[in-house]
C-alpha cells in the first residue's frame, strides 16, 4: 500500500470540531501524524494494565484507529472514535506549544511521538502519562464525577509530566513534587491557551471540562485561589511539603496565576477569578505567554530533581533574567509574585 500524509478533521468531546493531520494507507486513513512524529491514538479496549512498582507484565492494546473517509468522531460517547479525536488533538496542540513556542521538539526532545490510548478501563477517573511506553492513557470516567478525562488541559498537562522527567526530573514528593505537578497545571493551562479553541477557551482552571456534577466543584483546581478545592495551599509555610503533591503545587500555581494576571479580581474569558496575596501586596501581571517562558526556561536550565519552592524562586529569578533583563519588569514581578506566595 502507499503511504501519505492526509489532512482530516474530527468532531471531539470538548473541543468542537478539530483539523487532524493523518496517514493514508492504501484506502483507509489511520489515526496517526506524520507531522508530529507519528503519534497515534488506539483504543485500549476498555483493558488495563498489570504493572507493579512500574513493571508490566501485561499492558491494555492501543489499537489503532481508522476511518474511511478522514472524518472522525461524532461529537458525542456514542462514537468510540470521539475520544480518540479529543486524545489526538491533545497531542497536536501540546506538540505545537512546545515547539512553537519553547523550539522543543516532542516531549523528549527529540522529534519522537508519542502514543495515547483511550477507553482505558471500566469507569476508569484518570489520565496519565507513562514514561515507560512514551504513551498517554486515558480513562472514559464513571459520567458522575467525570467524563471521559481527554480534555485539552487534562492532555497538556499529563504530557507535560513527560517534559518534566526529559528535563528537571522533579522528584514526584515534598516540594518538588508540588512543583513537578504545578509545572503540569501551568504547562496544561498554556496549551489551553495556546489553542485558542472557541469551544474551549483558556482559563486558569484545571479540568473544568471533563467534572460532572457528582464532584460537587466547577474543576479540579484553580490558580487564582489554589485552596477553592477544598485541600490545595495558596501559600508557602514550612509543612507544605508533607501535603499530596497535587495539593502542594496550590502554591506555584498560585504565583503563576498572580504573574500572569495579578491580585484581586478579574474576569477573563468569562471566567472571574479572585487572587488574593499571602502578605497584602498587590501584584501586577505580565501576562500568561511570559509566564510560560520563564516557567520553560526554569524548568530546563536551573531547576534539578531536588528543587525546592526556594530554590524555583531563583530559578524562575534566573529565567527572567536571561529573557527579560534583570532589573526589568518582568524579572521584578516575578520577585514580587513569589513574595506575595510566602517564598521569599
Ligand atoms: N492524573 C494524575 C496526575 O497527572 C495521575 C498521576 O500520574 N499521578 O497527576
Ligand atoms: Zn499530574
Ligand atoms: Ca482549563
């Protein structure tokens, strides 16, 4: 059969309807970019792993998906291939942040795809990203308190655990663990921006597409007020580091949302947020682009495995300095939006 790059579109869950870049083999079109390093979306079947302390022994199928005539996905559960299309734009948007913005190339670097799966277990409330098989899964939730979990910022921000480990390799514990995770939910909320989808417009709220009533909040987390989920820290004490990591990272994300945005309150996108300051300060924001930029830069040159919220104030501290000048706006902000956290 001959092989060739063929443009598509696909009718997601969450994101209206989507341009695909994928493979034409003989007849039939498979769900696979050839633009972005072949990445693909297979189906697990409604399978799951056997992995224990991260060895596998049996692993669910990604098996790939296909269409006759490059028109994928109904935009409703009904079609298998719905998520699939969610899944696979997730990917594309997440590749093209990064390598449109930050010149990455992949998640490794490298110019290597990577794969996801969805229907992934049976009622199955969570994504996660893999370092070992380089894939992404996705589960299709319980529909009471979550959806199928193939939300833009649910996919950047698994993914983005990809980019962690290449880079950082933040420790998945303490501090840096809350800062392994907010790197996911700032790096999630960038690609949320970056798409500029109209069915699904940035915010600074994780998940807010894929809770169903049943978990009783409007997200999993919020930037402006980490502590709106009922667990998260909106500041830096000295025990913040004995929290769940997903609960920690309340503090940077907090200050990611404060540089971007600034204290008190706001609307954007329709959305209003209400960021208040740990010491009283009013804090003036330089807009979430920056932020993503000297987040990359921290991440990739300064911060190591052991990082703590010290020390990714200096390096965010030495991000913006390399970007923006020391003594700029932006270096100042960034010095005022972690004092405004509680990391001095
Ligand atoms: N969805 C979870 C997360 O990204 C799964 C995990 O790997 N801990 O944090
Ligand atoms: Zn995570
Ligand atoms: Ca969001």
């Amino acid at each position: 059969d001959t092989i060739e790059t063929a443009t598509g579109d696909g009718q997601s869950l969450y994101s209206g309807t989507v341009p695909l870049e994928t493979t034409l083999s003989g007849s039939t079109y498979q769900l696979k970019d050839p633009t972005r390093g072949n990445t693909y979306t297979g189906d697990a079947a409604n399978k799951t792993d056997l992995c224990i302390f991260g060895i596998c022994f049996s692993r669910a199928p990604a098996t790939l998906f296909t269409d006759a005539d490059n028109h994928w996905g109904s935009g409703t559960t009904s079609d298998r291939s719905s998520a699939a299309v969610d899944a696979q734009y997730g990917t594309n948007e997440t590749w093209d942040y990064y390598k449109n913005v930050h010149g990455r190339n992949g998640i490794a670097g490298d110019g290597k795809g990577s794969y996801n799966r969805v229907h992934y277990g049976n009622n199955y409330n969570n994504a996660f990203w893999d370092d070992s098989c380089f894939c992404m899964t996705y589960g299709d939730g319980d529909g009471t308190t979550f959806g199928p979990l193939v939300a833009l910022d649910v996919a950047g921000h698994e993914m983005s655990h990809g980019v962690t480990s290449k880079t950082a390799a933040l420790t998945y514990s303490g501090e840096s663990g809350g800062l392994n995770e907010a790197t996911s939910d700032i790096f999630g909320t960038m690609v949320e921006w970056y798409a500029n989808n109209s069915s699904d417009a940035g915010d600074y709220l994780i998940g807010e597409k894929i809770v169903r009533s049943g978990f009783g909040k409007p997200a999993l987390r919020f930037m402006d007020k980490p502590s709106k989920d009922g667990n998260s820290a909106d500041c830096w004490s000295s025990s913040v580091g004995n929290l769940d990591v997903h609960y920690s990272s309340g503090v940077a994300n907090h200050f990611a949302y404060l540089l971007a945005e600034g204290s008190g309150a706001k609307t954007v996108n329709g959305v209003s947020y209400n960021s208040p300051t740990c010491n009283g300060s009013t804090v003036t924001g330089i807009g979430h682009d920056k932020v993503g930029k000297i987040w990359y830069r921290a991440l990739t040159v300064y911060m190591t495995s052991s990082t703590n919220y010290a020390g990714a104030r200096t390096a965010t501290l030495n991000a913006a300095k390399d970007l923006y000048g020391a003594g700029s706006a932006e270096y100042n902000a960034v010095a005022a939006a972690w004092s405004a956290v509680s990391v001095a």
